[in-house]
C-alpha cells in the first residue's frame, strides 16, 4: 500500500515544499495517506529507515512547521472525512474529525447540519439524529484563515478572536487517535490518561508501555502556543495540541461544540489617541461582561494602509471609511440571548467610551448578518493588505518576509508592552502595522521591510521584544506556534535546560526523532538516542 501512497517529488509538487511563511524546503518524496491504517504504514517504514517526516495540512501555518528540511512529507489532505459524533457527560456535541478536514468546510457542515454519515456506528447515528434537532451549534475557535486545516490547528493550539471568552484549540478537544513515529497507535480520552505529578505513563493500542517524566518549567500566566504543554496531574491529550507535529500524528481528533447564540453582534469602536482605547479594553476586562466574546485592535497604521487599499484597488472598494478624526478601533463581538440583554451590553459599551473621552457615535454596531461581514472584511483586510505588499516588495529583494509578532503578556504588562512596541519603533522609523487580540495582551506587530537593511533592524527589534517579553512572564508565541522559525525564540523562552528536558519527551515518543525535524529544537543532530517503548 505505501508504494501506491509514496512518490518521488517533482516539479509539479514545488506547492507542497512551502506554507504561509513564504518559506521554501527541499524532500525527497511525498505521501497522501488516506486513512489510519496507511498512515501507519507509511511511519513504520520512515521510522524503521530513519527517514525524516514532515507532516502537512492545508499550510497556512506561519512559522514553516510544515516546511520540509529534507525526507518524507507526509500530507494529510486525502484524510478529511468526519467520522462521527457523541454526545459527551456535560450534554455537548463531540465530532469525530480527521485532520485533513477544513475549517471552513466544516462550519458549513454544522451549520447546515449535513454530514456524511455512511459507515458511521449506530451511536454516532443517534447522536446525529439529537444533533438534527437541537439548537444550532459552533466551533468556537475562529483563525482568520479558515482554509486552515483542523490537524493545523490541533498542532499549533490555534485560536482565534474568540479565544477571549471560549480558550484555545485545546480547551474544545475532547479525545485523540495518535500515530506515533514507529506505526504504533495511542487512543486517548480526556480525563482518562493523566499524569501522576510530572510522570506520564502511556500504553498503545500494540500493548507496549511509553514511559517519560514531563519538562519541569511552568507555563507562562497568559496565552501561549510555544512548545509542549506541561502541568502537574495533566491531561496527555493537551501535550498533543501544540506539539507541531513533532509527537506524533494525529489521525481523529473529538472537537467539542457549543450552542450557537442566537444574537452575534459586531461593534467597532473607534478612538482618537491610542491611550483612549488602550484604558477602554482595560474598563471592559474589568465589567467583566459575559456578553462579550471578543476584543480585537487596529492601530494608526493599519487604518491608513487600509484607506490607501480602499482608494487603489477595486477589490477593496466596498471597505467602509472609519470617522475622520480616528486613529486606532477596537472591535468588540457580543453574544447573548435576548435583544434588550444585548442592548444593556451596548449602551454599557458606549458609556466605557464616554469614560476615556471617546465619542460613542464613532462606532459601528453590526447586528445583521450582511453588516456582520463588513466588519469581518474589514478586520481580515489588514493581513491581506500586508501579505500582498510584502509580496510586491520581494519581487526587488527576493529575501525579503514580513516579520510578524505572536508574542502574548500577563494582563499587567498590556500597557508596558505596548509602550515599548510604539517607543521603539518610532525611533527606528520601520513601517509597521499592529492589530490583533489586545483582549489577550496579543497584538500581532507587523514590521514591513522595504529593503534588506531594514529587516535586518526589524529581527533585532523582534529579539530584543521577545527578552522583554519573557522577562515579564509572557509567550513568545501565542497561537502560531514555534514551528522551525522561532525555535530561537523557544529557547530564549525557556532556557537551555527546558529544551532538553522537552527532547527527553520527544525521545521516548519518537526514539530516532523523525518527525517534524527543524520544528521546535532549530536543527537536527545526528544523534541516535537508545529506549523509549518497553
């Protein structure tokens, strides 16, 4: 079967030597498995020639995670098929999904409530059945690239605007399958499979016991997607999400739904000084309103490529024209149950703005679904715009990337970390574009080069944030990963000793350590390490 699977790269695969990151690998040959049982087949012999894996979804990643550095690709597409459902111990709806499915694919399939259900077990069919007629449902998680795949997301802890009120990718996981390097299986249930302290004990499918102690450090008191997730008594699904594809291989993953709000409304805000909107968010985390799902910013620079993009190109025409004397917005998203709760948050909304002396009449307030999609391009034009610059850019200096910051800090750094993003870059004179989840304390700083001396100031600059960054307890990566880009910055966060103490987990997953090479650990050593199954 995995000589039908398996083929030598060619030309015509240069798509699949690349993601998002603008990066560009090099392998040997390429597989598209198409269930659990090839899937293995394939890890075993890699494992058994020490054939190095990269694992691949859709590639939208943006730190070349799914870049390969040489060996095998292992592309997941071809597994994209939901293969079940369940209704879990607190009532809610579990998918069983594959981890080639897409995002987008599957809201439309919740949504519209159509699955295919051939070869589903009677369970699932029942559950099918209940999930028919009750309230809508959703995924919460929401990246703004919903082409992303759902194994993508798994292995980056994606999240989202809405990771303010609903968490990250690994709070909706319920279960996983996992393929681990050597062809064995794993299949875990939250709750089921625990440490015991800092000790996990695993046993797969094939009888054999994986024993391993977990990495000693804590984790950061802020949002993070940056290298194995470890805790006292912790759950072995959650070391799974997150773990870039270095662990082992996803095959089905059970993603929790929640009850869809009847009410969604959108609400941009708009704010003349960058301190104005800055002492908002921290008025509305303090009401602490359970109205409110998401907090996204938009600063200066922003709205101006955004108005330029608005006047120059046809595609962006129909982007709406923020109020004259605007410099920043935050856009806030409110969920609820009945229109006179919604309008209560409203108009508790605007009174937050009355209290920084901003205007409540420079808002817009979305509440039907066409004005719901203005605002969603708007917010999604941001990274459009700069992608397609950047893009332009590098036809005259082919080396050139965007740098884009993940970095994420305790809530009493928010406005130390923005301070320091506005002083520095204002004395460097780079252009730039800063939005993102400011809810969080999770901008994404966007430093645009125009040539190569200025990417080169833009990377020291990222360096010297991250140091900050950590120094005030943060992530250096809150919801993209690490992937092979910013392994650096791993370290950095963690220092030399946790890194070896994540290797030590790596190892008795995956003794000769091929998959993901490159991805969290920077590059690979010859090393042949001994043990792992007993």
């Amino acid at each position: 079967m995995q000589e039908q699977l398996t083929r030598i790269i060619t030309q015509e695969d240069a798509e699949f030597l690349r993601d998002e990151s603008r990066s560009i690998g090099y392998a040997a040959s390429i597989a598209f498995p198409s269930d659990e049982k090839a899937l293995s087949a394939i890890l075993k012999d890699c494992s058994k020639n020490g054939c190095a894996v990269t694992l691949q979804g859709a590639r939208t990643g943006l730190t070349a995670a799914a870049v390969p550095q040489g060996g095998q690709i292992i592309n997941l597409s071809r597994m994209n098929r939901v293969r079940g459902m369940y209704l879990d111990d607190s009532g809610h709806f579990v998918l069983q999904v594959e981890p080639g499915v897409i995002l987008a694919r599957l809201r439309k399939q919740i949504e519209t409530r159509r699955f295919l259900t051939t070869g589903w077990d009677e369970s699932s069919s029942q559950a099918f059945q209940l999930f028919q007629k009750a309230p809508p449902q959703f995924f919460t998680p929401d990246p703004t690239e919903t082409t992303a795949s759902i194994g993508g997301m798994a292995a980056c802890n994606a999240s989202g605007a809405r990771s303010y009120r609903y968490g990250s990718f690994r709070a909706h996981v319920q279960g996983l399958r996992v393929v681990l390097a050597d062809g064995q299986t794993l299949a875990l249930a939250r709750g089921r499979e625990r440490a015991d302290g800092r000790f996990m004990r695993l046993r797969t499918e094939q009888g054999q016991f994986i024993a391993f102690h977990l990495p000693s450090y804590q984790m950061p008191e802020c949002k993070s997607a940056a290298g194995y997730y470890a805790a006292d008594d912790m759950d072995a699904v959650d070391l799974f999400i997150g773990s870039d594809g270095t662990l082992g291989v996803l095959s089905l993953i059970e993603i929790k739904l929640q009850p869809l709000p009847p009410i969604i409304w959108g609400v941009t805000c708009f704010f003349t000084t960058e301190e104005q909107a800055l002492r908002f968010v921290l008025q509305v985390r303090a009401q602490n309103d359970g109205h409110i799902c998401a907090l996204e910013y938009f600063d200066d620079q922003v709205l101006l490529l955004l108005e330029r993009q608005r006047q120059d190109s046809p595609a962006y025409a129909r982007l709406l024209e923020p109020p004259v004397d605007a410099i920043c917005a935050v856009f806030c998203e409110l969920q609820g149950h009945g229109e006179p709760d919604m309008l209560a948050a409203l108009f508790r909304l605007g009174a937050l703005m009355e209290a920084v002396a901003a205007n409540p009449a420079d808002s817009w307030v979305a509440r039907t679904d066409f004005d719901r999609d203005q605002l969603t391009f708007f917010r999604h034009a941001a990274p459009e715009c700069v992608n397609g610059l950047i893009d332009q850019r590098r036809r005259q200096h082919p080396r050139l990337t965007k740098l884009g910051t993940d970095m994420a800090v305790p809530d009493n750094h928010l406005l130390d970390v923005m301070a320091l993003y506005q002083q520095d870059l204002l004395e460097s004179h780079l252009e730039y574009a800063i939005w993102g989840h400011i809810g969080n304390n999770h901008v994404h700083v966007n430093i645009l080069p125009r040539n190569e001396q200025d990417y080169q100031a833009g990377k020291m600059l990222y360096r010297r944030w991250a140091e900050q960054v950590v120094a005030w307890g943060g992530s250096v990566a809150a919801e993209h990963g690490i992937g092979k880009l910013k392994a650096e910055y791993l370290k950095l966060m963690f220092g030399t000793q946790a890194l070896q103490e994540m290797r030590q987990v790596k190892k008795a997953l995956d003794p000769f350590m091929i998959l993901g090479r490159g991805n969290l650990f920077g590059a690979w050593t010859s090393e042949m390490p001994s043990g792992g199954h007993t």
